[in-house]
C-alpha cells in the first residue's frame, strides 16, 4: 500500500506539473494572439531611369536637344549680352517649316533664332 501512496502522490504532483504546463502555455498563446500583426513589407520598386533623345530633321538638318539649348545659351550670352549665370530656364519651340526657334528666357525674356 506504501507503494500505490507514493504512485499516487507522484501522479498527483506530475499532474499538477502538467496543468500548470498548460496553462502557462495557454497565456504565451493568448498573449502572441494579442499582438498586432503587422503586414510584411513589399520590397520596394525599382526605380528605373528613362533616357531619351529628341532630334529633330528637316531639309538635310538635323538637331539634337543639346544643340538647341546650346545655341540658345549662345544667344542669351552673345546676341543679348547677358550673363550665363543669369539664365535660369529656356523654353524652345521649334517650327521646321520656318527654320526657326522661338525661345523663352527665365519665364519672360521672348525672341527667335534662325537654325
């Protein structure tokens, strides 16, 4: 009969071992089912670069972008004597038709060159 008391007092405590096992598992799992989940971050897009080149041809010519602006730049410092620092925008219009450039210097400033 020793025996069987110990075997049951044994049974009881790995019982109450167990129980307790439980139970704290249960919390940890109450506790993880309470933390806000935040949705995984996408990996951010690829941002590519567009190049491009813009020429434009008429009657035997051709002229680039880089071209125009430069001749532009050229009348801004040489026909109109101002100060390459001084240009801060240049809008161009180009009419082939006319073999002209109409250009806008920094918003205001209004004239053509013929290419």
């Amino acid at each position: 009969m020793a025996a069987t008391k110990k075997t049951t007092k044994a049974a009881k405590v790995a019982e109450q071992a167990v129980e307790t096992v439980i139970e704290k598992v249960e919390e940890k799992a109450t506790a993880a089912d309470k933390v806000e989940k935040k949705p995984a971050k996408k990996p951010a897009a690829k941002k590519t670069t567009l190049k491009s080149t813009i020429s434009v041809q008429f009657a035997g010519k051709s002229y680039t972008n880089e071209d125009l602006v430069k001749i532009a730049k050229d009348v801004w410092q040489y026909d109109l004597k101002k100060e390459e620092k001084d240009l801060k925008s240049v809008d161009l219009y180009v009419k082939p038709e006319e073999s002209t450039v109409y250009y806008v210097f920094n918003g205001t400033e209004e004239g053509c060159f013929g290419i």
